[in-house]
C-alpha cells in the first residue's frame, strides 16, 4: 500500500451541503433556512435561554426569598479521631484524657473530638476521659473496672 492509494471507508465521508445554487439543487432560494423569522436572517443567533417565544423558565419560576437566597449554613456531621481499645491497653497509666492520647501519638495536637471504639480487650481498670464512647466499648472498659467520662464537644 501506498500513501497515494489511501481512502478513507466507503460510506464514512458526505460531501458538504452546497447551498445558494440554485432551485434545482434543493438548497437554493432560501439555502434551507424556510421562510422568514429570526433564523431565516444573516448574523441571527439565539441567547441559552431562549424558548421560542415563551416565557422563559427563568421568569416562569418564582424568585427565591429569605434563607434560600445566597449563601446560608448547612449541618456538618461531626468528625471525631477513631481509639481502638487495644490501643489503650498498651498505653501506661489509669487516667487516660486527650492530654495522655496527644503525647502518646495516637491523635494529632490538632484533634478536637475523639471516640474511643470497642475493637481489643482490656486487662486493667482504666478512667477515660473523651468526647464519645462506643456501646461495646464502654462495656468493656466497665467490666474490667474502668469508667468512662464523657468530655463536652
């Protein structure tokens, strides 16, 4: 094969609309553009909200007043730092408070609420002191003797 013997597919091109030459050709007089209106016109172009005549849905809809209108607050679930149990077991101490989790490295000094999570087991009493508790393991820390104190957020 050649670069002079390449075509592209058979049915792939369609030759371009010739328009102006002609009642003969089909495209001629109005070029296909029918009969008057704004599109019949040179240089008629038509803005996105335009429905032909009708009222816009931009003017059908009624304006928004009050709280919807503009910027306005919306509830965001609060984040807390996830504490395994077993990741208190290892740590030195029976009072355990975010002060002790922070030089521990188990949170970032940044954190600002945390939950202690049931997974692992307890083998001493402990006092935590933290924002939120898991039901399963605040059985935990209750049955090895521990309490739990729960931190306003």
């Amino acid at each position: 094969m050649r670069l002079n013997e390449l075509s592209p597919a058979p049915g792939s091109t369609k030759s371009r609309k010739r328009v102006g030459r002609g009642i003969g050709s089909g495209l001629g007089k109005t070029s296909g553009r029918g009969h008057k209106g704004a599109n019949a016109r040179s240089g008629a172009k038509r803005n996105a909200g335009y429905e032909g005549g009708q009222m816009p849905i931009q003017r059908r809809l009624p304006r928004l007043k009050g709280e919807a209108r503009g910027r306005h607050t919306v509830a965001r679930p609060k984040n807390y730092a996830p504490i395994n149990l077993s990741d208190l077991a290892g740590m030195e101490g029976d009072n355990i408070g975010l002060d002790e989790l922070r030089a521990a490295g188990l949170i970032r000094k940044k954190a600002s609420l945390v939950k202690v999570l049931g997974s692992g087991d307890l083998d001493r009493a402990l006092t935590v002191k933290v924002h939120a508790v898991s039901g399963s393991a605040r059985e935990k820390i209750e049955a090895a003797g521990g309490s739990v104190e729960i931190l306003e957020s």
